[in-house]
C-alpha cells in the first residue's frame, strides 16, 4: 500500500465525514449515513483487502464518533466492517459492475440496506437499545438506501474525473 492511496482514501472519509456533519437529521435527528457513500467510492477505487480494512475501519469509528445514535459507536463500526467487505466479494467476484454506473449503484442502494440492517440489529438487539426495528428500518434506513443512491450516482464520476485529471489515476484499481 502506498501513501497516495492512503491519502485518497483519507480524503473519501474526510469528504463523507463532512457530509454527514452538514445533513440535518430526519427522525428525532438522526442522520443520514454518506459516509457509507464515500466507502463505497472507495472500495470501489482501492480493491484489496488490506485497503478496504483500513477504509471500513476508519469509517467506521468516525461514523461512530459522530453519530447521534445511542450507544452508536461499536454498532457503526461492526456494521461498516461487514458491509464493506460484503461490498468488496460482491466486486470480486462480479469485475463488471464496477464499470456499470448502474449496477454500481444498486449494488451501492443494497449495501446501505445492508449497512442499516446490521447497524439497527446490533444496537436494538446486542446492545439493548430499547428502539423500535421497524420504524427506524422504514423512516430512516428506506430514505437513505435512495438518498446514497443519488449522491453515488453524483459524486462517483466526479471523483473519476478528478482522479483521470491528477497523477492519482495510476494508484487505483481500473
């Protein structure tokens, strides 16, 4: 791993973790999730799994540092962590959608699906958070599965053309 790939993927996270800051919270304030959407770009860009550890970790502990959901810290972290690598098989095993923007984001639609299913189990039911599962699953997880898809479809190929116009676009997977 080299540090221009350390940098980019530090720059997906600061980009997400900006985002998430500026969204206003929906549902007693809770947030959408973006940062799942930089993750994504970034499992996307970077396709090794010392890379994707490091992007899900890092992600996943800020994700935990700022959210405004109780007890919210390990639950974003083993969230991020299993779906960004369940991301990852996906893309391993199926090259071609990386390169189909809209396979790449229904893939991105269902990885926040999952995201908020693994999130929402873990804090409800491991924890013990007395929220209700199928509320939370309908007002908050449903909106941010279209939201992400959108600002995927947005914000990807800015990133590949930001990338194709800097000495970056050798560093990342094609």
């Amino acid at each position: 791993m080299n540090t221009k790939n350390l940098v980019l993927m530090a720059m997906l996270v600061a980009v997400g973790a900006a985002l998430y800051l500026i969204i206003p919270g929906i549902t007693g304030g809770m947030k959408i999730d973006f940062m799942l959407t930089m993750m994504f770009i970034g499992v996307l860009l970077f396709r090794d799994v010392k890379s994707v550890f490091i992007l899900t970790l890092a992600t996943g502990v800020l994700s935990g540092l700022l959210s405004t959901f109780p007890l919210a810290f390990f639950p974003n972290i083993i969230d991020k962590l299993i779906t960004g690598f369940a991301f990852y098989a996906v893309i391993k095993s199926f090259k071609s959608i990386s390169s189909n923007m809209i396979a790449s984001t229904v893939l991105v639609g269902l990885g926040t699906l999952l995201s908020g299913f693994i999130f929402l189990s873990v804090a409800i039911f491991i924890l013990g958070v007395d929220l209700p599962f199928l509320f939370l699953f309908t007002t908050v997880v449903l909106p941010t599965v279209v939201l992400n898809g959108i600002s995927f479809f947005l914000i990807k190929p800015i990133v590949t053309k930001i990338l194709e116009r800097s000495s970056f676009h050798k560093t990342v997977a094609n």
